[in-house]
C-alpha cells in the first residue's frame, strides 16, 4: 500500500519500515477522520471515511471475523487522523478489533499525533485478542477522570509510541489498569500529568510477558504497580530502560516474578534504608543495573554492586 496520502513524516515518529510491514500485509486496512468522516461511510478511503473509532473498530473486529484462512490469520490496519481538543469531540471505548494495528497519523495542533479522549473501559466478554496501538495520545475526559484505559482478560495488547495525558480538568487516576491480560506491552511511550494512582497498574490474574521498555512514566502516585497479577515460568514480565517519575515507589512488584533492568527513577518517597524500598520493590535477584533518587538519597545504584572477589 505504501504511504498514504496525507500522513506527517516528522522526525519524532518517521513512518518505519515496521509500520509499512503491517500496511503491506494488511487484510483490510480503515480509514478514520473525527473531523471529516462520517459514520455510514464504509471506511475504506479518506474520500469515505468514518468519523468514530468505534465504529471502525466494529468493522474491522468483523472483517477479522469474517475473513477466509488467509485473512483470518492476517492483520488489518485502522488508519486514524483527528485533533479532538475537548470531551465533546471524543468517544468512550467498550469494544475494541482483534488482530488490528491502530496508526495514528496527522496532527493534533502542534503535536505529530491524534487525539483520542474518552474512558476507554472493555471488559473480558469478547476477545480483542491482539489489537495494537501506534502513535496516538490518549486523554481523559475533563471533568469525568477515572482511569484512562481499563483492559479485563484481553491478551496481546500493546502500546508503541504512544501518550497518555492526564491533564484535563479531573485528572485521570491511572493511563491503564489490567487485569488478567497476557501479552500487554508499552514501547517508547510517554505520560504526561498528575496521575493520582499507579500510572501503570495490574490487578489479579495471569499477566505474562508483560512489558514495559524504553518510556517515560510521570505521575503523582506510583510509576508502575504490580499487584497481584500472577506469571508463569519461563514468562516473566520486564520493566527495561525507562526514566520514571512519581511521587511514591517508581517500581512496585508485588509478585516478584518481573525483571527490573537499567530504570532510572526519581521519586519524593524516602528511600528506606540501603534496599530504597521507597523507589523500588521487587526480586532483587531479576534486577540489575537501575539507579534511583529519592528525598533523601541520590543516585542510588539498584541493586547495590557486591565487591569483587
């Protein structure tokens, strides 16, 4: 398919060889414009475009469905332009599409992503199984907060170049909390704003290959909290490379089943003792080469290097 007409090739998110990969690929690709579409059109065109995410996510979700062999075990592309700005001009999610990238292209104002605002809030009735996100802000209604996205027994889900903005008039209290889904990952995304619970936060149930790389977490609570999600041998969660600021624990790992490799984090809490339990909890034995600043030590290395032999 190559580029389509009208994407922003800015420096900060080049159209990658990756992301021409899965439009080359794509069963079906679907054209959203919050602007300019409009809700009966069949999506297939920017000259046809829809308007709500929700109802391309339905087409696609079915098209998935409906498809012969091939493309039941293909992907298809849901191609998503728009600057929503305020609360009216977005949507609350319940459902998402199996097996279906979302790009983010354009612009919202002077930012290289579209807007997505609303609650976006599916539960574990249908499998969404592997939808993926791609260079888009998400935001919380204004006045509603809550949290921004809240995911029940949906597995592959992911997150790639994208932002999560808690800075509407009613903060959000957190950008994702999961709960029992496998396979959810966020790479080289980016929250903004007082989040005043776990910017990043999952409940009970199996969570593995959980991942978190390459982000910058900022929040008025914790970074990113592990509860009592559970993992089994041999898919561990991972939290790698990541500058993390908060107010409590930049890293909590209740269930000591994740590695924790090469994080940066700066937090108010106090650091308690030479563990910094106020930055970080979790299996030493899974962490290596992290640094962290707390209220009352700085630059503290985690865990602390043994002496040599």
């Amino acid at each position: 398919m190559g580029i389509p007409n009208g994407y922003n090739t800015t420096p900060s998110f080049m159209f990658s060889e990756q992301i021409a990969s899965l439009l080359g690929a794509a069963h079906t690709v679907y054209m959203v414009d919050s602007n300019a579409g409009v809700d009966t059109n069949d999506g297939m065109s920017w000259e046809s475009c829809v308007k709500k995410m929700s109802i391309a996510m339905a087409l696609s979700h079915a098209d998935i469905a409906a498809a012969d062999k091939l493309g039941y075990a293909a992907r298809n592309v849901i191609l998503f332009k728009g600057d929503q700005t305020a609360t009216a001009e977005g949507e609350d999610l319940t459902k998402l599409a199996q097996k279906t990238d979302v790009i983010g292209i354009g612009s919202t104002d002077w930012k290289d992503k579209p807007q997505l605002i609303g609650n976006i809030v599916v539960g574990a009735t249908t499998s969404y199984m592997g939808c993926k996100f791609h260079n888009i802000m998400f935001k919380g209604p204004v006045l509603v907060g809550g949290d921004i996205i809240t995911l029940t027994g949906q597995h592959g889900i992911s997150f790639n170049n994208c932002e999560f903005m808690a800075d509407s008039t009613t903060a959000a209290t957190a950008a994702v909390l999961a709960t029992a889904c496998v396979g959810l990952e966020f790479r080289k995304c980016v929250t903004k704003g007082a989040f005043s619970d776990a910017v990043i936060e999952l409940g009970a149930g199996q969570a593995d290959d959980f991942l978190v790389e390459d982000c910058l977490i900022q929040g008025a609570n914790m970074g990113i909290d592990i509860g009592a999600a559970t993992f089994a041998v041999g898919k561990y969660g991972m939290i790698k490379n990541n500058v993390i600021a908060s107010t409590l624990a930049c890293i909590n790992d209740a269930s000591n089943k994740v590695y924790v490799i090469g994080n940066r984090g700066m937090t108010l809490a106090t650091s308690g003792g030479a563990t910094i339990a106020g930055a970080v909890v979790c299996n030493v034995q899974l962490a290596q080469d992290n640094r962290f600043t707390t209220s009352n030590k700085t630059n503290m290395v985690y865990p602390a290097q043994d002496a040599l032999a």
